[in-house]
C-alpha cells in the first residue's frame, strides 16, 4: 500500500536575464555649489515592485510588464571634506521580451500552458556609474555659480522565471520500498 499526495509545483515555461538601461546626462543638482575638485559617492537601492506577465499572440511574444524603484542616496564630497548629502527615488517602468519563448509554439504543445503565467524574481543585480560636473565659476565675480550636474548610467540586471503552477499527485515512498499484493482465495 502506498499513500499519495496532491502537491503543487512551479512549472517553468522560461526563464531570462534582463538587462535594464536608464542613462541620465546633466541632471541638475539644484541650489548647492559644489566645487571643483568635489567627489560623489553613494548608494543605489533596486526594488522590483510588480511584475506582471504579458501574451502577445499577434507578435507571437511573451513580455513582463515590471516597475522597479530605484532609491539613490549620494553624497557629494567637497575638498574641503564637507559632505552635501542627496537623496531620491523613482519608479522606472519597462516592458521585457522573453527571447527564448514563443507562445504559438506553446499553444500548440498545449494550449493551457500559457494560462495562469506568473512571474518570479530570481535576483537583482547592476551597476550604477555617476560623474559628477562641478558648479562653474561666474566670471564678472569669481563666485561659484549653482549650475552643478551629475550624468548617470545606471544598469539593472534582472533574472526572471515565467511560471506556471501545477498540481501533481505524488507517492509518498519510494515503489521500490513497498509492494501491492493481490488478495487470493483457495479453491474450495
């Protein structure tokens, strides 16, 4: 006799790595005056928010619709060694094309595998490189002006499994462990 049990499992219809680009140049930096010689350093914090899967069967596609947030803490760091601390955040919101998955191909294998898709983060990784461009100096009096800027390329590398749960019935030990004998009854 063995005993059985309904589990439910992903099944993975694709899996990728993504690569997300948000090149920014000359993004003011407001009312501070940063002089030349000044660094800038920080962090940059990337959280998916969503991630929605998407079938297109006209452009035979699979897309994830993802947000991410990204929150960036930089400082600015004068010769002087004064720190000008700068802090934001935003979404960015991109549309990412499953490259290796075709969903005519799926349908015709079966079309319920394109059913109930879902989208799992595996992980979040990227670079972030920011140059930092200094007030300039106003020539008539010398003083510094509040024209600083920074360019930033930021690249998010993101690995996504499309999944699809399924349920199976499984055997709870192993049939090689365990034997069904069937019942006999002497002729009488």
């Amino acid at each position: 006799m063995s005993f059985c049990e309904k589990i439910r499992i992903p099944r993975v219809i694709s899996d990728e790595i993504f690569y997300i680009e948000d090149d920014e140049f000359g993004i003011p930096i407001g009312e501070i005056r940063v002089p030349p010689g000044s660094t800038i350093s920080g962090t940059v914090t990337v959280t998916v928010l969503e991630c929605s899967p998407r079938v297109d069967l006209l452009v035979n596609s699979i897309f994830a619709d993802v947000v991410l947030m990204i929150q960036k803490e930089l400082t600015i760091t004068t010769p002087e060694l004064e720190d000008i601390p700068l802090e934001f955040g935003f979404r960015l919101e991109r549309s990412l094309e499953f490259r290796k998955t075709f969903p005519l191909e799926l349908q015709a294998i079966d079309p319920d595998l394109l059913n109930d898709l879902e989208c799992y983060v595996v992980f979040v990784n990227g670079t972030d490189v920011v140059t930092l461009t200094p007030s300039t100096i106003d020539p008539v009096t010398g003083e510094l002006l509040k024209d600083a800027s920074f360019d930033e390329e930021l690249t998010v590398q993101l690995k996504l499994l499309l999944v699809q749960d399924r349920q199976l019935i499984m055997s709870l030990c192993d049939p090689r462990r365990g034997v069904d004998i069937t019942v006999t009854t002497p002729n009488t």
